[in-house]
C-alpha cells in the first residue's frame, strides 16, 4: 500500500498554531500523466471535498488504512473528515488526485518542529502522508503527488519532510528511496523513519525526467495500440467523415475489435459497414480504448462525456470549430481539453487529420487518410493536415513506409513532444521527421530532441516562421526568438533542421535508406561530366569536401556503373558516394529501353557486393524515365497485408462519398479534396531504389537475427533524387547529423575556474536588486562601476572609461590613463557605430585630443548629447560582442559574433544554450560566416581564439550561476594574436523567470 505514518493522527496530539487562511492556490492545480499513459488532475483539498474524502475512505482497503494510521481504523470521525478537510495551505496542506472528479489519492503536510510537534513558519521540516486507492496503486499515482507535494513544500519555505512507514510498507518506502532526493532513514520504535531533503538534486530530476518519458510515452503508445475503436458520427449514408474514417480503418485490416456509433440508430441491432453500430458508447457493452470523434463541435461534449463514462482511454478528435475558428472556439477547446482529462483520456486534435500505425499487429489507419502507408521505420508528425497528406501520399509513392503518423490538428493536448517521448525508445522507429508550425515548450522540445537525437535522427522543418505569431488554433505562447536563434539551437540539440517540406522527405528518405557517413569525404561518379561538376559544386557549398569526379563518360553501361560503384565503397578515402546517371545512348544512337531497370539492378549489385557497407550511396537522375518507372511499379507491387477487412463499398470512393455529405461536421480543409489525393508540387518527387530483396526479415522483432536482416535491407535501399543539389544536400545533413553524433558520444566539460568568486557575485546581486524593494519585477541595468564589479568576480576585465563631458576633462583622463588613448561617443544613437564617425584612435598627444574632440562636437553635437568618454587603446585586432540573454521560452542563450554590420545587419550571430561546454564555446567561435577573420584570412595574424573562448565559458558560467543575471553584453571585445580587451559592458539585473522545466511533472494548463 502507497502510505505513510502519521500515526500521531489518531491520537489527539496538541492543534498546531493558528495561521490566517490563505487564498486558494489555483496555482498548485495540475494534470499528469500517470505511469500507464492515463492522466489524473492534482489539486487541494478544500472544506467542500468532505464527501469526496469520505467517499475515497470508503474505498480503501482495511490493509492500506492500517499502514496509514498503524492501527485498525475502518471509518473517518467527523474530526477526522474536518481535519483533513480544512487547511491554511501554508503550514497544513493537503492534495488530492482525481479521476472523473473523484479522488483516487490524497497527500498531506503538516509543519513540525525539531521535536516533530505541531509548528508554523519559520519551522522548516514538516511531516508527510500518503493514502492511495488500492485500485490505483501501482500507477505512479503516489510518486507524482510527492513530487508536487514537495514542490508546495518548497514555495512555503519547507526544506525537509519526514515520513514514519512500517517496514512491511514497502511500496510507501520505494517510493521516497526512488525519488532521488537527499535522504537519511533510521529505524525506531518498530518503524521505518524517513528524512528527505527537498532541494532537487541531479538524481531527482534525472528520475522525475525518466518517470516523465515512461508515462507519456505510455499514453501515446496506448492512442496507437488500441485493442478495440468506435467511430463516432459514422453516418448511416455512405460518405462523411465518420464514415470514410471507419471505412479507413476497416481496410487497413484493424487487427482489433471495430464499433460504429451514431446516435440515430435508436431501434435494435444494426451495422455499417460490417461492424456493429450502436447509438452511444454506453451501449457497445464492452471496453473500448479509441473513440475517433466525428461529429459537429456542439455535441463533442455529450460524446466525451459519454466516452469518459465507460472507460474509454483515448479520444482523436476530427471535428473542427475549435480555437482556429476563433474566441468562442478557443473556449470550447479549452473546455474539451479539461472535460477529456477530469476522465483520465488523452486527445489527439481537434481538427485533427488522424492516426496511423503500420505495426502488422496493429495496422490503424484511424485518419482521413485513404491508403494505409507500407510498413517501414519513419515516424512522422505533422500539425497540418494538408501538409500530412502531402507527406504520406509522397513517401508512400517513393517506397519510404512509416512506423507511425500523426496528424494533430491544433494540438490542444497530445504534442510533438508526447511522440518524441514514445519514438525515443520505440524499436520500430529509426527516423522522426516533424513539421511544426509552433512549439509549445521550446524548453522540453529541445531536450527531449537532444536525448532522441542521440539515439536516431530527428528531422523538423518549420512553418511560419517569420509570422511572429502562432497559427490560428494552436494555443501556445508566443515566443520572439529569432528564426536563425531557433535553428542554432535545434543544431545544437542535434536536430536536423531544414526549410522545406521537399527537404524534410530528402532527409527522411536518405537517413531511414542509408548509414551515417563517417565524414564529409564524397566520392563521385557517373556517365556525365557536367552533371559530376554540378555535384561536386553542390557538394563545396554545402561543406563537403567532393573528390575528383570520375567520368564513366556517356558509353558507360550498367555494370561500369557496378564496378565504379563497389570500387568506391571499397576506397577508404571517401565516406560517401553520389552516382550520377543519365539515359545512355547505344550504338545507333537510340536511347537503349529498360536502361532504368537494368541500372536499378546493377546498383544494388555493387552494394550487396561490399559486406556491411559503411558508408552511404544516393543516386541523382536526370530524366532516367526508366528508372522513375521502375521504383514505381516496385512501390505499387508490395505484396498486400494479410487479413485485410473491407468495407461494403471500395475504400476509392470514399473521398467522393465525403463530399456528398451535407451532415458532416467541419474539419481541416485537407479532407476537402474530393478525390482525396495529396497535392502535387512541382519538383520532381525523390525515390527509392528497392532492395533486391523485399521480404520481412525472418524472426521476432527485436532479436539480434532480426535486427541484422534489417539492418541489411535498409542499406540495400538507395534513395534517388532528380536534382543533384537535393541529393547533395540531404547528403550533407547527414555528414552534419553524424558528426553531432560522434561528438555527443563524448560531450564537452563546463570548466571549473579558481578564480571566480561566486558568492562575492551573489552578495552584489542581492545588494542592487534589494534596493529596488519587495516585488519589483522591472530589474535594474547596473551602472558601470558595479557591472565592472561582477565582471570581474568571474575574472572578466573591462577597460576602464572615464568620462569626458569637456575638452579639459578628457585631457586630465587621458593623462590618468596613459597616450595614446581613444575618444569615443557613447550616445545610444551612435553607440557601437564608429561608422558614423563617432569614434577617434590613436590620440598620442594632448593636441591631437583636443583636435578631435572638438571634430566631434562640431559635425555630431553638443557634448551633452554625444556623452564623449576616454579609454586607453588597446592591441589592434578583431571586434567581436559577446552577449546572454534570458529567454523565458528557452532559457539563457550565449551568442558570438563579429561587432559591427556583421552580426547586425547580416544577422551572422551564433548561438548556443546555457551552460556552455568547452566544445559549445569553440564551435561557436567557428560557427560564423565570418569566422576566417579570426584564423588569418589573407594573410592577418590569426587571434587569441582560446582567450575568446574561455571568455564565453565565463559569461557562460556567470548567468547559469546567477539566473537574475537576465543580460549581458560585451562590446567591442578586441581579440587580438596574444589576448583580448573587453572595452564595454552592460549587464541588466532582474528577478529571474520561473524554470517550469524544473518543476514538477505536469501537462500544459487550460
């Protein structure tokens, strides 16, 4: 049983002190994911749950109440009920977890002293109990209540808990030993005495993290796994979008159980289609775990209520009228979401496309979508229905299969994160390719896809990105990062980042077909040379480094090309092979037939005939008209799924009888094609080049047997492209992704410096933002003396400016300095511009000095406005900027660039998240276009470049060391061959935006 003591209970042990009531703390409200996929909502307990409470007693076992109160205890006292019932939320709380608006579980706290009795604030230990519903333990119901219960703790300034657990209670004691916090555990008294330290620790959020992955991955995995499914508005009338769906799904083959429900069907027994029809889901009479809903937004509620009622654990919403149709729509989505997850369900939608699973165990096709995709091993998300149908009649056509695909409409519940947390660790998923149009938490996508990206690789191509707001529907914050800020850091996470759709099925097609490449080396071949040379450019501006092409020239027949290609994938000077190949022209000069067949075949020749080839092939065609011919009859002559149920009518009508139907409710315009076929873009669609053999691989999933047979099939597959520079490119993503692989194999070190005074730099904080008073959330931009201060606990110096509001007074500076010096304008209109004249170098004289500042003053102004300042010069070099910022969506971002029209103008400015590695801070030194500046470009004397970049892991360490560190900037930072000079600096102060990402578990709010 997952309880606790609280033994003292029982006994009437002294009433604490009285503490004023505080408002309700709506706040702590949250729902979670439990550990078998369902959700339940926490809360606290209020006065008006008395009957709840009593109701949730009654349902206890006497077993689990004698480990709660150590003693027999059948029925609550009207104290207890109170008691437990009644709370100040500070010094007394209690949580509840819910399920249909009843409580499956309860947690409270109550403050102690350092002798366990009854205390108020500051006491800060406070003792803990768990009660949990015997039929809901084992769902990690217990382990997410102390994760939030610790979390109150912690805002009422709570640092310890304590817990009395019989040590027959072992449930109750793994679940604190599990939880990864601080602990120490004593016996007594016949009792096991438990104190857990509150502040998290690498262990807790590593184990809170890993229980976040297992449960939402479960709840996806139950949305793709169910054993049975009703369609909700199937109509009685061929045609409609509930009935296209069932008809979908029937000849898919649903390996499950199968029910129509249309709430006119009120007289007997009946069917559509073959399955029965019922007119709810209350009358279908057995469990049902998928409900696909059809029907007009107005009666959603009614159905999901119905669904809630009896036990159904999933819902894939298609009908539309929801937050993309405007405010009241946005309404009624939050009102769907909450009403589905007080039941426990997840959603999928609304205006959602559909669902798909090409598992033979499973095979759904509960979407809009009229062909079930061949089995393969691309996951694919999509938040556009137009787009999903683009994507999977195209893979579809060009031989790729997918494992999984979903189309989620406005996602108001189930995310791309919920599917990268089941693709991260689904065997049947070797590639996720995602198109976003936002994303919710950009924070948990980045690390989510990081983790994923580790293991196999996540494409994403993004659409509205330059809109600066979120598609209509999809109800996530709107964040102001950069595009280019945002593609930085997907780079950083690993993630494949591409910018078109085409681009997104280039990648998937060579990253599911092929290896990685263990280098940027590309060999090339074929039977023309112009078309070599345009690969081997393509391959110099994509930052491969293309080996000397090979002309078989045009008389080149099939096995030339297997002969050129096996030699090249046995030549270890390239890590890669582009085959070129155009219609080749026999002796009478005719174009010879079947020239694509035959090539096809030689192809996969020269790759069967090199054992595990470890390094990938793409072949690019140009008008191979043969070739197109033969991956399509390769594509369309897969064998069909055995056992395969049909409906009544060909599963070919089903777009025309949709747009028959006058009943049907809103969806996604995509549905509204009428036949139903995926539009076409004008580029030629990339292929793939079939493996000479096309059966399963013999043995269950998973064994080492399997995986090798698949392993072979896959690299036997050769992805073909109409355009060199497509091939190319995707080839390049591949070099890329695979480097970021080999690096994140071993990752970089955050460096320890002795000389850094961390609490130093804490004291200073503390003091500038005190003065400005209790809830002054506006922050502070520190004045030069003090930002020069911290600066320099974390061993960063800046060049000292003095002031120089007259000619005398710039004179006296320059004497305290030392001639030479610079006279420099630091005017916000003319700051960081010396190319509008406000800067003067190299004054070695008093003369000179007075000379330019009175060249100053008369073409830019008066003194007081240029705010003229002197500084010493420094060693000549390169002007660079350093600058972090705290994003709320993200985080702290560490950027680099060149000072000047480089970063501003030309937005070159690299980025990576905080903390920065050692590994991070040399690539982003790098990353820039304008990096050979830095490395002796034409003949300059290269910089300090690792004084540059233990400046960054400086900055770096300062703002992750103290989040109310919101800003800094340094600029111009002058590297030179031997050091650097920071010559300005502004940093900006302010309370620190609450890390959700440090939180408890939880799922997005409504």
């Amino acid at each position: 049983m997952q309880s606790a003591s609280e033994q003292s209970e029982a006994a009437d042990r002294p009433a604490p002190p009285a503490s004023p009531e505080h408002a309700y703390p709506d706040h702590w409200e949250a729902d979670v994911v439990l550990r078998d996929g369902g959700t339940a909502r926490i809360r606290p307990i209020t006065a008006d749950d008395a009957d709840r409470l009593v109701s949730f007693y009654e349902q206890v076992s006497d077993e689990s109440k004698y480990y709660r109160f150590f003693a027999p205890y059948p029925r609550l006292s009207a104290k207890d009920v109170h008691r437990f019932t009644h709370h100040d939320f500070v010094d007394r709380v209690g949580l509840a977890a819910t399920v249909g608006g009843e409580f499956i579980a309860t947690v409270r706290y109550d403050r102690i002293d350092d002798r366990g009795m009854p205390a108020s604030h500051p006491a800060d230990e406070a003792e803990v109990a768990f009660l949990v519903q015997d039929a809901h333990q084992g769902r990690g119901v217990a382990s997410a209540l102390l994760e939030h219960i610790a979390a109150v703790a912690r805002e009422r300034d709570i640092r310890r808990f304590a817990a009395e657990v019989l040590p027959a209670n072992n449930k109750m004691i793994k679940v604190f030993t599990d939880a990864g916090y601080t602990q120490k555990r004593s016996f007594e008294d016949g009792s096991v005495r438990l104190h857990l330290d509150l502040e998290p620790t690498d262990r807790s959020l590593a184990v809170q993290r890993a229980r976040e992955q297992r449960a939402e991955a479960r709840s996806v995995q139950r949305l793709l796994t169910p054993r049975s499914v009703a369609v909700v508005g199937a109509g009685r009338a061929p045609g409609g979008v509930g009935r296209t769906v069932l008809r979908n799904l029937l000849g898919a083959g649903f390996t499950g159980r199968v029910h129509a429900v249309n709430a006119a069907l009120t007289e007997g027994p009946a069917e559509l289609d073959g399955v029965p029809a019922h007119p709810s889901v209350a009358a279908i009479g057995e469990p049902v775990d998928l409900a696909i809903v059809a029907v007009p937004a107005e009666r959603v509620p009614e159905v999901v209520a119905d669904c809630g009622e009896h036990g159904v654990r999933g819902l894939v919403v298609l009908s539309a009228g929801y937050a993309e149709s405007g405010p009241a729509g946005r309404e009624r989505q939050r009102q769907l979401v909450r009403q589905a997850r007080s039941y426990g369900m997840r959603i999928i939608g609304p205006n959602a496309f559909g669902i798909i699973n090409t598992s033979e165990d499973v095979r759904l096709n509960a979407s809009l979508a009229p062909h079930m995709p061949a089995a393969g091993r691309i996951g694919l998300f999509t938040q556009s229905g137009a787009i999903g149908i683009a994507l999977l009649a195209g893979l579809h056509r060009h031989g790729a299969g997918l494992s999984s695909f979903i189309s989620a409409g406005n996602r108001a519940d189930v995310s791309g994160n919920d599917f990268l947390q089941h693709w991260y660790d689904d065997p049947g998923t070797d590639v996720v390719l995602l198109y976003l149009e936002s994303i919710g938490n950009p924070r948990k996508f980045t690390r989510l896809a990081r983790r994923t990206a580790a293991v196999k690789p996540v494409v994403v191509v993004k659409g509205a990105r330059h809109s600066g707001s979120a598609p209509p529907g999809h109800r996530v914050p709107v964040t102001r990062i950069p595009h280019a800020t945002v593609s930085a850091l997907l780079r950083q996470a690993g993630v494949i980042r591409v910018d078109t759709v085409t681009e997104l099925v280039d990648a998937g097609l060579l990253l599911a077909a092929q290896p990685l490449p263990a280098g940027p080396r590309v060999a090339i071949l074929g039977n023309s040379e112009s078309l070599g040379l345009l690969t081997y450019d393509a391959c110099l501006t994509e930052g491969l480094r293309p080996l000397r092409p090979l002309d078989l020239t045009t008389a080149a027949g099939p096995a030339d090309f297997r002969d050129a290609l096996a030699a090249a994938l046995a030549d270890e000077t390239s890590d890669a092979v582009v085959v070129n190949a155009i219609p080749w022209v026999g002796e009478n000069g005719a174009t010879e037939s079947g020239d694509g067949e035959v090539l096809a075949a030689s192809l996969r020749e020269a790759v069967a005939s090199v054992p595990a080839p470890a390094k990938p092939v793409v072949v690019v065609h140009v008008e191979m008209g043969g070739l197109a011919e033969a991956l399509a009859v390769a594509t369309s002559t897969r064998p069909a799924p055995t056992g395969t149920r049909t409906a009544s009518a060909p599963a070919s009508t089903s777009g025309s009888a949709q747009a028959q139907d006058q009943d049907r409710p809103p969806v996604h315009p995509a549905t509204a094609t009428g036949s139903g076929a995926a539009p076409r873009t004008s580029a030629p669609p990339p292929s793939l080049v079939p493996p000479a053999q096309t059966a399963d691989p013999a043995g269950p999933e998973g064994t080492d047997q399997a995986t090798a047979a698949r392993t072979s099939d896959r690299h036997a597959t050769i992805p073909a492209y109409p355009a060199a520079e497509r091939a190319v490119r995707a080839l390049a993503e591949a070099v890329r992704y695979g480097q970021w692989r080999r690096q994140a194999a071993e990752p970089g070190r955050v460096p320890e410096y002795e000389d850094i005074d961390e609490a130093a730099a804490a004291g200073l904080i503390e003091r500038v933002l005190g003065a400005g008073g209790d809830g002054d959330t506006r922050g502070v931009t520190l004045d030069t003396a003090d930002a020069g201060e911290l600066l320099s606990r974390y061993g960063i110096t800046v060049l000292p400016t003095l002031p120089a509001p007259t000619p005398d007074e710039a004179v006296a500076a320059a004497r305290r300095l030392g001639y030479p010096v610079a006279l420099k304008t630091t005017a916000p209109h003319l700051r960081h511009r010396p190319d509008l004249g406000g800067v003067r170098l190299d004054l070695a004289t008093e003369e000179q000095l007075r000379t330019a500042y009175a060249e100053l003053t008369e073409v830019l102004g008066k003194p007081e406005e240029l705010q003229p300042v002197v500084q010493a010069m420094v060693p000549r070099g390169v002007d660079t900027l350093v600058r972090s910022a705290i994003n709320p969506a993200v985080g702290a971002v560490l950027s680099f660039g060149l000072s000047g029209a480089a970063s501003e103008l030309l937005g070159d400015t690299a980025h990576r998240l905080v903390p920065a590695t050692d590994r991070d801070a040399s690539e982003l030194v790098r990353s820039i276009r304008t990096a050979p500046l830095l490395f002796g470009w034409r003949g300059s004397a290269p910089v300090d470049t690792p004084a540059l970049e233990e400046l960054l892991l400086r900055v770096s360490r300062l703002v992750d060391d103290h989040p109310e560190v919101v800003a800094v900037s340094l600029e111009p930072v002058v590297v030179a061959p031997r050091g650097l000079s920071v010559l300005g600096a502004t940093v900006r102060l302010a309370p620190p935006p609450p890390r959700t990402d440090l939180g408890p578990r939880r799922l997005p709010s409504y």
